[in-house]
C-alpha cells in the first residue's frame, strides 16, 4: 500500500510502514473505542440482548463471536453490532459453562 501511495506522488513521512505497527495501531484504537462504548451503555443502562454465535475455522479451531443488540444512550434505537471474538480449544460442556460464566461477568463490569 505504501508503494502504491508512493507511486502517485503521495509523501508518506517518516513513520513506520511496517504491517506489525498497522496492526498494533488498530488494535489500540478499536480497544479503545469498545471501552468507550461500553462504558456509554453501562452509563445509560440500556437493556440489551447478547447473541454468541459459534463458529469453527477450516483448522478446526473453534470461536464464538459476541454480539450486542442495544441503544447506545438509551434513546436512540438500538443497532446490533460484533463485540467480540472468543477463540475456544474445543466445544466441551465445560468450555461452554465457562463461556456463558465470562460472557456473564464481562457483561456485569
């Protein structure tokens, strides 16, 4: 992307145009941002509705993928949108119970 930019004449600066440093950018910026929003509905003690919808890559590793229906202020209508993703070693009974017990406490703080 950067030689693309590049190439149309674009000046890139000096920073780090490594894809590691990209990633980390990301990540720190949506993890703030949840915070954020999190805290807003917390704040505004909506109600919502929590969907875990499971799903298993092509190497058999197992996830579940958090979503949240609810009003972000408590007035607004509420959208639905992904929070999370939650990778699981395997699908035992026990893993399940554990989950539903994160997905209660993360839900509660």
């Amino acid at each position: 992307m950067i030689d693309l930019q590049e190439g149309n004449s674009l000046d890139m600066g000096l920073v780090l145009h490594s894809e590691t440093v990209a990633v980390d950018i990301i990540d720190h910026v949506s993890s703030q941002v949840k915070k954020k929003l999190v805290t807003k509905i917390i704040e505004s003690r909506s109600k919502m509705n929590v969907l875990a919808d499971e799903s298993t890559h092509l190497g058999q590793k197992s996830t579940f993928i958090i979503f949240l229906k609810t009003s972000v202020d408590g007035e607004a209508a509420p959208v639905s949108f992904p929070l999370d993703l939650v990778d699981l070693e395997t699908l035992c009974a026990s893993q399940r119970r554990n989950f539903g017990l994160f997905a209660k406490e993360w839900i509660h703080h």
